[in-house]
C-alpha cells in the first residue's frame, strides 16, 4: 500500500525521496516509480512505462506505423498537425490567438496568472489549455473539433 503525508502547504510529501506533487494521483504515479514496477513494455524497443497511455504515446511517437493517427489544427491554411488532441488545441490557442492570450496572461517568473478569472498556473501549457474556458472565441468551438488524420 502505498502511503505519504501532505506537507504545511497542502503538497503531497513523498517519503522515499521527498519529492512534493499538488495532486494525489500525481503522487501516486511519483510513488510507482519507486517500486520499480514498470508494467506496460514496448515490444520495439523494450523501453518500459508505467501507463499504458504513455506506452501508446510512445508508440506513436517513436514506432509509427501507416495507422498511427495524428491531429490537424482546423484554423484555415495551418498545416500543423500533433499526436495528441491536446497539443493541437495548446497549438490553436497559442499561435492562432496569441493577441487575445498576451491580453490576459501576467507572467511573474516561472508563473502565469489569469486576468479574467486570477488562477495561477506553473506551465505556460497548463495556462493555454486554460484559455480555452475562460475566453470569448469568434468560433466557439473550432479549436476542439480538430481532424484526426
């Protein structure tokens, strides 16, 4: 059974390592680590993981194959393409509404900050993916309707 504590800010406190994570299913798969228990192996490259999804990413990634399915940014005469559906909306966001972005991002060192709603985020990813709730588009919901190819 894996066990931690939290510390005086509320972080999850690894106690192999020492390792803070804000999340429990962070901490958990932190913890995972430590057991050396690395279930799911590429059958190309004999690399192990620890989740199937990052296995399957990796896959994609490094083994493609003719099916390997990859997204398309739907703005017009973008031929951005991504792996993941996520990275093609941080993509959209970033790049195809950067004015409306830079308009309510504060950025103070390694971390961003919200005008609109004033959370704060520790990636410039985390505060992307952000945007997409918290932000008026011309197109509501273009940059989830991403083709895969």
């Amino acid at each position: 059974m894996l066990t931690y504590t939290r510390n005086e800010e509320g972080l999850f406190v690894c106690p192999d390592c020492g390792a803070t994570k804000k999340n429990q299913s962070t901490m958990h798969y932190h913890m995972k680590k430590h057991e050396e228990k690395l279930n799911h192996a590429c059958k190309v490259c004999k690399k192990e993981f620890l989740q199937k999804q990052t296995l399957d990413l990796h896959m994609r990634s490094k083994h493609p194959d003719n099916d390997t399915k990859k997204f398309k940014c739907t703005h017009d005469n973008c031929d951005f393409t991504s792996l993941t559906k996520g990275n093609c909306i941080i993509h959209y966001l970033r790049v195809h509404y950067q004015n409306e972005i830079n308009e309510i991002m504060l950025k103070d060192g390694n971390t961003f900050s919200c005008i609109e709603c004033e959370n704060e985020f520790s990636s410039s990813s985390s505060f992307y993916y952000h945007c997409k709730d918290c932000i008026q588009f011309e197109d509501d919901n273009k940059y989830t309707k991403f083709k895969a190819l």
